[in-house]
C-alpha cells in the first residue's frame, strides 16, 4: 500500500509561483504525492479550512488582506492541529525565528525548495505537530488529573467534584456530553447523579444493571460503547429521545467492585473510540471511584461520629432518669416519673406484667398523652386496645422466651392489626393524634428479677435506633430494680402497719393513716368520726376455750367489722381485743344507725356461724365538726370513755 498524497491548501497571492510549483512537482514526477489546492485571499484560506481537511497549510505572508505573522495566528485560530509552512520570497533569518516563535512548522523560501524536500518538511511538520498535539493533549490531561486531584483533597461537595470530573474527561476528548451513574443501596440499579450539557435533564434516571451502555458497563466491570446511539435497538426507553451518537460507558471501580459508571458521548457524529479515548475516560473513572469511596468513608465516619454523639447523649438522659426513679419508694409515682423523663427524649413508654393466669403481657402503665388518645379514640369510634391499664398487650414471642430485647422498625402496623376495619384515611389521623408516624419504631425489653421475667418495659418514638438497644437495657435494668425496690419497701411498710392475725391495720397503721385521713377532712371541710369497739367476754373466751379459739374470735370481729364500715374508713386492731375505726364524715354525721348496723352484722353472724361462743362488743363513738383543727388525741380519750360506758351497761344488764 503507498503513501497517501498529502491534501495541502496553498494561500498565495501570486498566481506565477503556483504554476511554479506544480510544474516543478510534475516534472520531479511527485505529483501523485500532493492534492494541491489554491486560495489567493486569507479569508478564501480560511473559509476552506473551516470546511474541509487539510494535512498542511503553505503560506505566504505578503497577501493582500493580511501581512506578516498575523496571517499565521489567523489560520491557526481556525485549524490548530494542521501544521503551517511559510513559503515566502524573503531570506530574513530574524523572521523566520519569529514565524517558527509564532507557530509555524517551517520557514521555506521560493525557488529553493525542491518537491522531496517539501514534501519531507510537510511530512516532517505533519509528525512533528503530531508530536507537539499529542504533548499538550498529555499536558491537558495531567493538569485536568492534577486539578482533579486537588479536588479530591479539599472540602467540595462531592456533587460539584463529580461534575468536574465528567466535564473535564468530556472536554479532552472534545465531546459535549457526559454523565456519571452511581450504583444504588440495592445492588442492582444505577442512578444518573450528575449530567454534563444536555445530559443534565436526565439527572435522577435510574437503569438496571446490564441495561443501556452504563449498564451493561457496570455488569461486564469493562469499558463498552455503542457506535450510534440513536439507531441502537438495546438503547433503553428513558433515553428515547436522547441526543447521543457514539457513546462509551467506564466502570468506577473500588477494590475490584464496580460502584459507578462514567459515561461520554457524542451528539454530532457516530463511530468507535480509540484506546486512546477509552484510557483517558478510564483515568477519570478511576479518580472518580477514589472521590465517591473518600466521601463514603467520610460519610460513615461522620455518622459514626454523630452516633457515637448521640448515644452519649442518650445514655446520660438515660442515666438521670434512672436516677430520677430510683428517688421514689411510690410505685405509681416511679412509673409517671419513668414516663415524663423519657418523654423529654421524645419517647413513650409502657409498663406491662405477665398476667399469670393468661402468661400475657398486661399493661400497667403508659406515658401516652391523654389528650391525644381521646381525640384517637374518637376518630376511631372505640377504645385503642393496648394503650390502657388492664389491657393486654402485642409483645414479640420470643421477647419472654429468649429475655432478648426486641427492635421493631415500624409500630403502625401494630396499630392497624388492631384497628382492622378502621378507614385509612382514619386510621392515619389517628396515629397522627398518638404521634405515631411511618417513622415510629419501638425497642421490647424484658424486666427480669432472678432470672425470671415478669414484665416488658416498650418505648417507641421516631428517634429510636437499634443501636439505642444496650442504653436502653441498662436503664431497664434501672427501672426493674426500682419496681422490685418499691415492691419490697410496700411489703414491708405493709407489714409494719397490717394486724398479722386480722388482716386490719395495727395501732401504727392506724395512727399513721388517722392523721392523713384527718389532713385530707379538713382540707374539704368534713368532719370527723371515731369508732372504738372492744369484744365482750375476750378473757373467758381465752380461759375457757384456749387462746387459738381466741385469735378465732378477734379474726371474726375484725370481718364483721369490715363489712359494717366503708371500705373507704380505716379500721384497725388497737390492742389485743380492741378496734378502732375513723371515717370522714358531713358536717351531721348518721351516728345513730352505725350500732345497728354493728348489731345486725353481729346478730347475722352468730346465726350463719356454729362457734363455741357469741360474738358481741361494747361500742362508743366520738365526732369532731369541720371547720377547726382536730385534736385526735381528745377524740381518742371520749372514744375510749364512750366505750367503757357502754360496756359497763352491758355488764349490768348482765
């Protein structure tokens, strides 16, 4: 195969040296080596040069529209690749430096160039401007790489850097159009992130894996392209009415995992990409993988940061507030108090038993706003079950079975199992009032006491996180320790002020319960009334038929006595045979009907009862108006007086 002849545009204003020139080439017979073609104006020079391709310019630069080096910087502003020849008259060394400094190839003088040796100083220039584009293309493309870099390294946003790089790879390859797609959380799509030009519009378009260019791109981990895009029959239906010609598809890879794809493209012509081109968009993928693999990692680091943050924070919330319920021995109080530190995190609380008839989750407690579950229920149309005290409650089985804390996403679908038949659009309005949203997720944890659970503490809040699990074991622990705390102190403090034998309050119960009793009567303005009751014959009893008839005898007084007196009054067993009953009164108390209301409940027992003796007391009462202080100790002495009197009657009697 030969050499194909060189296409030269000559721009000489003298029609002598051109005939000059062809007649030399034909004579050296080299003229099968050139395609000459004429223009005796600069602009006709450069109205050709914008048309059509050239492997060289000779020049002459004595024309009539433009002299000296400008003409040079003229036709290099329209065709910078094509390297120029000045051909001119003048032997001027000084000039000929200055043409060469103003980007001419060569510097030939007329007449003394032969056709070898100007086609060798065209091939010469042709190779040597070569050499000089490929130079500065390489130069372009370290400086785009060394910018890119910098980038990298600064505080960009991630989506700007990404932007520079597609519209740096584009440029260099002097295509208008790029793009870059990120593989998404699932594997198995990939998202257009950001567009360079036109492709800007299709920003957010999502392809899968192994379809259009970038997806099969991504499948194969390889470069792949398309000659003409607009008649490809594989090109996907999002990009339909697409611009593109030849496009080229780079995988971003991170340790050998395609995370992304770069793609460039072309809107004015079709055809294949050169190593060339496909190296140079493969550098930029590359520098692209490193930034989106640096932001993530930043990123992770961040969020760890920001977690690590705020599980301090919600550890030391949970820790006062541990400390807030460990300052309370009153159940009741240590459960709202439980309930209004969480809701100062933003999460609601339940308190749930085991029911040990059933072995479900019954709830005891909940901090849910009560105005907000009334407005639910309302929108409902009946109660919410779960959210009340006495309610069974929904608990993950393996919560009780297994004692491992439960994490659960969402809790909506909870409430809709339990609101079946409630309209959407209800149902929705609802959650709304209970600030319960798609968001809302819940962590179970069981309440263990040696060994053995017997509850559940729930939270739910929008804030929640299953990292969150081992702070919030912790203050379970807090508030299981609480409870059986006060558990105990109740059984305790019951024992100091229960009657063993009766099941009555003893004298400190009484007296301790008397003076609240008497606080509560003066505060609403009521009065005061004491019973003191003293069962007849108590010693002969005790002589005649042994001490354990006796504690029967004061067992059965003490269950006459509480179902002649309110469940309200405060009935106790003073001493060994002796009562003692208060109740808060009107400002006229029914005294009259309480002895025989006594004598009915003492005359139906010893009827209903087969005992070895009668049961009977001798009674005497005391009563304190409302509206001045209640001297209990005077109460006691007319009480007590009262009572002899009456038992000094019935003696008599006897």
């Amino acid at each position: 195969m030969g050499i194909a002849p060189l296409r030269v545009l000559t721009i000489e204003d003298n029609p002598a040296d051109i005939d000059l020139l062809r007649e030399t080439i034909e004579l050296e017979g080299k003229a099968a080596n050139f395609d000459l073609v004429w223009e005796n104006r600069l602009s006709g020079g450069l109205a050709r040069l914008a048309q059509q391709p050239f492997d060289a310019v000779l020049l002459d630069l004595n024309l009539p529209d433009s002299q000296g080096l400008e003409s040079i910087a003229r036709v290099r502003g329209v065709a910078a690749a094509v390297p120029v020849l000045v051909m001119t008259g003048v032997s001027d060394e000084e000039l000929a430096l200055r043409a060469m400094q103003a980007g001419a190839q060569d510097y030939l003088l007329k007449g003394q160039v032969s056709p070898a040796l100007l086609e060798r100083a065209i091939r010469y220039s042709i190779e040597r401007k070569h050499i000089q584009a490929a130079q500065e293309r390489r130069a372009r493309e370290l400086e785009a790489l060394y910018q890119t870099s910098l980038d990298i390294n600064s505080e960009i946003e991630l989506s700007t850097i990404l932007t520079s790089i597609v519209e740096r790879a584009a440029r260099l390859l002097d295509m208008p159009l790029g793009g870059l797609y990120l593989l998404e959380p699932d594997g198995q799509h990939l998202r257009l992130a950001v567009g360079h030009n036109d492709v800007n519009r299709f920003v957010g378009v999502t392809l899968r894996i192994g379809e259009g260019v970038a997806g099969i791109a991504a499948e194969r981990g390889a470069p792949f392209w398309v000659e003409d895009h607009l008649t490809w029959e594989a090109k996907p239906r999002q990009f339909e009415n697409s611009p593109f010609r030849r496009v080229l598809g780079i995988p971003m890879k991170v340790r050998g995992k395609v995370i992304g794809v770069i793609h460039i493209s072309d809107d004015r012509r079709a055809g294949r990409f050169t190593e060339d081109e496909i190296r140079l968009v493969g550098l930029f993928a590359d520098q692209a993988a490193m930034v989106v693999e640096k932001a993530r990692l930043l990123e992770a680091e961040r969020q760890k940061g920001l977690e690590l943050e705020r599980s301090n924070r919600l550890a030391a919330a949970l820790s006062q507030a541990a400390v807030q319920v460990q300052a309370t021995l009153d159940i009741h109080q240590m459960m709202e108090v439980t309930g209004a530190e969480l809701l100062k995190l933003g999460i609601n609380l339940m308190i749930a038993q085991i029911d040990p008839s059933s072995g479900r989750l019954v709830v005891t407690y909940t901090s849910v706003v009560a105005n907000g579950l009334a407005e639910a229920e309302r929108l409902v149309g009946q109660p919410i079950n779960g959210l009340h005290a006495g309610d069974f409650v929904y608990c993950p089985s393996e919560l009780l079975t297994t004692r491992k804390p439960s994490f659960l996403p969402q809790i909506k679908p909870m409430f809709r199992h339990v609101l079946p038949k409630t309209p959407p659009e209800v149902f929705d309005d609802a959650m709304r009032c209970l600030k319960i949203t798609e968001e809302t997720s819940s962590v179970y944890l069981p309440m263990v006491i040696k060994d053995q659970v017997f509850g559940a503490l729930i939270v739910w809040g929008n804030d929640l996180h299953e990292s969150d699990i081992p702070s919030y074991n912790v203050f379970t622990s807090h508030v299981t320790a609480a409870l059986e705390n006060t558990r105990l102190y109740n059984e305790i403090q019951k024992l100091a002020i229960m009657d063993e034998l009766t099941g009555l309050y003893n004298r400190r119960g009484f007296f301790t319960l008397a003076v609240q009793h008497i606080h509560l009567a003066q505060r609403v303005k009521k009065g005061v009334l004491l019973i003191f009751a003293d069962i007849d014959g108590m010693k002969t009893i005790n002589d005649t038929l042994g001490h354990g008839q006796g504690d029967q005898a004061l067992i059965d007084a003490a269950g006459v006595l509480k179902q002649t007196y309110r469940s309200a009054d405060i009935i106790a067993r003073v001493g060994g045979d002796e009562f003692a009953i208060l109740a808060v009164t009107g400002a006229r108390p029914e005294t009259g009907s309480l002895p025989e209301r006594l004598s009915e409940q003492i005359a139906n027992f010893n009827a209903t009862h087969q005992r070895p003796y009668k049961l009977s007391f001798s009674t005497g009462m005391a009563h304190w108006p409302p509206g001045k202080p209640v001297d209990l100790d005077l109460l006691l002495s007319e009480a007590d007086a009262r009572m002899y009197e009456d038992k000094r009657a019935r003696k008599d009697r006897r």
